[in-house]
C-alpha cells in the first residue's frame, strides 16, 4: 500500500491485554495543574522498567471538570490490576497530595457496556490526615477532605479500572533522523486529539525500540537490530539502504478502537507530509503474532475510511 | 394514569397508623383489596375504605388529599415510586424511608424522615422536633437520602443524623445537628441555641451566625474546594440553596467536649 508516494508495510503491530485508569487532575490554573499531572506522569514511559506506563490525554476546560477548576486528565496503564493499584496511590501521595491546590478525581465513570473495577484514589491517602480528614458523600460518590498546610486537598475515594490494551505502535523510517523526527512530532501532535490513549515516551516518540531476547542471558529485551540503521550491514535488517533513521510512537488505550483511531490519524498525518517530509515508509513492531493477543493490522487501519 | 388517590372522609379525633400504604407494599393489588386492609383508630378497628375514598389507578404515584396530621407513618419503609400528600402531614412521615420520593405540600410533625435510608423528601412547609432522627433507642438518626424543607423545623434538626442531606431554608429551633454523626444540614434562616451540641462529626452549614457555645472552635476563614461539589449537587433540587455559590466560608470545629470533629460552616448569606 502506498499513500502519498509513502509506503505503508504489510504487517502488523502486536499489543498486549493491560489495565487501565483515568484520573481527573484540577487545580488553581492550568499551569499547577499541568504540574502535578507532570509528576504524576513522569518515569512511566514503559511497564519494563517503570511499572506503568501513564501520560497526559488532554487539557479540560473548567466546565468538563467535576469541581469547576481547569484540570488535566491522565491515563495511567500496568499489566496487572495489582501494579496500577499500588503506583497509582503511590503516585497520588507523592504528586497530587503535594502539589499546591491539586485535587483528584476518578476519571472513569459507571457504564453498563463495561466491566469496571473501582480501586482506591484517596481511600488509602485520607489517613495523611491523621485523624482530622473528613469525607462527603456526594450525589452517590465519596470525596476525601485532607487538611494541608495550603487548605484542604480534596481527593475522590475510588477510580474506575477497565481491560485495556498497550502496545500499538507504528515505525517511521526516513531518510534522515531530523526528517524522522518531524515526521513523529507531526503525527504526535494529531494523535493527541484522540480520546482515551496516550503515548507513553517522551514527546510521544520512543526511539529505542526492542527486540525480545538479547545475547546476554540476564537480559529480557535488548536493541531492536533489525531497525537500527548503523547495523544495516552486520545483521538481517529491515531497512533499505537510503534508511538512516526510524522513530517509534507506542500507543496505549482504553479500547482496540481507540488505539486505531491513533495510528490512523498518526500514519495519515505523515503521509500528508508527502515524498519531501524523507519518510519512505511505515512499518511496525510486531513479534511474530505469538506474544501479543491483539494484532493492529496497517493496511487494515489505512483502509477505513473516517 | 392518574395518581392513585386516597381523599380523608372526615377529620380524625385520633392518629392514625398509615404505613400500610406505599406504593410497593400496594402494588398488585385492586381498590378493592386496598380498600379491605385493616387500620386502627383509636380502639376501633377500621379498614382503609371506612377512613379514605379511594380513586384512579397509578400503582408508583400515590396521592393523599384531605390530609391531616393525624396521618402518621405516611411513606414508611418506602422503596420506590412517589407520594404526593396535598396538606399536612402527621409524625414520623418517611419513616425509614429507602427509595422513592414524597412530597408534602403542608407541614408535617414531629420525626419527620426519622431513620431515612434514601430517596427524596420534599416539604412545602415546615417540619417538627427531630427532623432526620433516630426513634427511640436507636444510636443513629437518618442513613441517607435528601430532605428539602422550604418552611422552618423544630428542636434537634438531624440528632443523630449519620448520613445523607439536609435543607432547609427557613429557620431551625435549638439543638440543630445534635449528637451529629455525619452527614449535611444546610440552614438559610437562623439556627437556635447549641447548634452542633456534641456532634461527632458531619457539616452543619448556616448563612446566618448561630449563637454557639464554647466548645465549638473558630478556625477561620478559608476557601473550601469541596463546597463546589457540594454546591454543584444541589443545583439538581428546586431550592434556594442552588444560589449558594461562594467556596469562602467560616469555619468552626466541635463539639471538644466529646472530641468532635464535625464543623460549622458559615457562608456568606444569600441576596434577598
């Protein structure tokens, strides 16, 4: 498939069953609210190294949040129910609890379409109060009042979880690292219109993709050679020889369609780049279908139409 | 379908137990059937048929005309559908009260919502002593639910109360939020002597200066986040309250006396 004298590969990104939240951040302003959502986010670019993978979704208006402040929402994703649970209130305490005029509450609210599970927010964070926190039950959901030296935090007692799915990703590979670079912003800043996914790295944009495996025994994931563009000639490479640069974007969601509508609004931003933005082609990282459960075909998702 | 219509005969010399009638306790049966259930006035035992002409035919939504606060019990251990009372209403209306929605046009007597668990209660006029409280020998009052009163209540507002919502935009008598759990009483109008006397915990929250006693501690004056929450879920009710809209308030903390941490909230009142 080509569009745009871009070439789209025939293969697939391979992604994996995960959990995930979402957690409404307002403050004073955006400016505090973006901090604590930054601190919040920050070391969580991938679940091997980090525990979660988390980031920003979009900034809220004062009139989408539930205490009429400006606000930020945050997706936040582990592979298991028991590691979101454990950062999530870790990073609670130690990002939202202490940033100036911060409050929380849960992002994800009560449907019949899906199977959600509430885990704690400030559940376990009111005992910060030492006896002189209050809660108020309003309108069916309980919030936590935590006297602070700034007034009072306010924290909602429980989030919703849900099944998601981390992992889809796609490969962009052009001629030059800046062209690759551009071309990943580009898309990056599209696909940051799309609701309920994030992109984990920093800027969106991971440029050491892995291989699963590594010469060395204690190693579980090491370099992924096949794209490296310095080791064309030493090992079995994926790239052709005008390839000197290939940028990766990792795309968490909520739900399989909503990471399809990432990659779609992503790869298209490129491809309207056209044959002057460098890239020659975009393909994506898979491991031959066995690992992951959910597959994100290209030719499949440039095909539908918006 | 129109309400399911209870009209009073004749003016009561004597209470009368009214617990029978909730839409779920009636439901599945004919006027008929509703018509024969036993009631007992004074020491003579009469049916609902001897006491009420009853009309039309809406299982959920009951309506009580001719009413008189001789009535008692009306709503209680009510689950769901609505009752609409076109008067006053006797003592204990709403009585553990789970679901639903009742609402008095008149006044109503004593216990008023007394062990209410959910639902929505709405009065047109005023409330007796002990709105929101717990019947005798009970440790906990009201368990949930919202109570709108447009009138004034009487002593001891919410003693007990555990949980749930309180509003009233008229005036309280002494003792308001007493021996309080938790839980919301919100007061426009001016609050009696002993406001908050022992509460544990919970939110009394006044737009007029109450006269408090030593035990409650004046913290000062603070913006409070959570108020817009607050604020935010009354909007949903047919009341003043939904003008409320300033986080800043007074804050006092109590009762001390029995190491209380529940708190006095003044606001700024609204414009006339």
């Amino acid at each position: 498939m080509i569009i745009n004298h871009i070439q789209i590969a025939d293969t697939f990104a391979e992604a994996f069953n995960m959990r995930g939240t979402r957690v409404i951040i307002t403050a004073q302003n955006h400016k505090w609210a973006y901090h604590a959502a930054n601190a919040m986010t920050g070391f969580a670019t991938s679940v091997i190294g980090c525990g979660v993978e988390a980031g920003i979704e979009r900034e809220l208006l004062a009139d989408e949040t539930p205490d009429g402040r400006p606000g930020v929402s945050v997706l936040m994703f582990a592979m298991g129910s028991k590691v979101l649970m454990q950062q999530l209130e870790t990073r609670m305490g130690q990002c939202i609890l202490t940033c100036p005029t911060a409050a929380a509450f849960g992002g994800i609210e009560p449907s019949e379409e899906l199977e959600i599970d509430q885990i704690s927010l400030g559940k376990h964070l009111r005992f910060f109060g030492d006896g002189y926190q209050t809660s108020k039950l309003i309108d069916g959901k309980r919030y936590w009042r935590i006297p602070v030296m700034d007034g009072e935090f306010l924290t909602e007692e429980t989030t919703g979880m849900v099944r998601a799915i981390g992992g889809g990703n796609f490969l962009i590979l052009a001629t030059s690292q800046a062209q690759a670079l551009h071309a990943a912003e580009t898309a990056i800043e599209s696909m940051k219109q799309v609701p309920d996914v994030i992109m984990p790295f920093p800027g969106g944009v991971v440029r050491s993709g892995s291989k699963v495996g590594s010469k060395y025994p204690k190693m579980f994931a090491s370099t992924n050679d096949a794209f490296c563009p310095t080791l064309k000639g030493v090992v079995n490479s994926e790239l052709s020889p005008d390839i000197e640069s290939v940028m990766e974007i990792v795309i968490d969601g909520l739900s399989f369609e909503a990471i399809v509508l990432a990659m779609r609004v992503g790869i298209q931003a490129i491809c309207d780049l056209g044959p002057d933005s460098g890239v020659k082609r975009i393909s994506a990282g898979n491991y031959g279908g066995k690992l992951g459960p959910h597959h994100f075909k290209l030719h499949e998702i440039m095909g539908i139409k918006s | 379908m129109s309400a399911l219509t209870f009209s009073l005969k004749k003016p009561l010399q004597f209470s009368v137990n009214c617990a029978a009638l909730t839409p779920s306790k009636l439901q599945g049966k004919s006027i008929q059937e509703i018509a024969s259930i036993p009631m007992i006035l004074g020491n003579q035992k009469l049916t609902v048929g001897d006491l009420f002409d009853i009309s039309g035919e809406d299982p959920h939504h009951f309506c009580f005309k001719n009413t008189s606060d001789k009535l008692e019990y009306l709503g209680a251990n009510m689950a769901g559908g609505s009752i609409t009372i076109e008067g006053n209403a006797g003592a204990y209306l709403g009585f553990a009260m789970a679901d639903g929605e009742i609402y008095c046009h008149g006044h109503t007597a004593d216990f008023t919502a007394c062990n209410m668990a959910g639902g929505l209660l709405k009065i047109d006029g005023n409330a007796g002593h002990f709105l929101g409280g717990a019947s005798a020998g009970l440790r906990k009052g009201m368990r949930g639910g919202t109570v709108i009163v447009k009138g004034s209540t009487g002593d001891r507002t919410g003693d007990q109360m555990r949980r749930g919502l309180i509003l009233i935009e008229g005036n309280v008598g002494d003792y308001c939020g007493s021996r309080m759990i938790a839980g919301t009483i919100g007061v426009l109008g001016n609050a009696g002597r002993y406001a908050g006397f022992n509460m544990q915990r919970g939110t009394l929250l006044f737009t007029q200066a109450p006269h408090l006693h030593a035990t409650l501690q004046n913290c000062g004056r603070h913006t409070l986040p959570f108020l817009s929450l607050l604020f935010k879920s009354f909007q949903q009710y047919n009341t003043k309250f939904s003008q409320l809209n300033s986080q800043r308030v007074q804050r006092f903390v109590g009762d001390i006396a029995c190491n209380g941490n529940g708190e006095i909230l003044l606001a700024e009142p609204l414009n006339a």
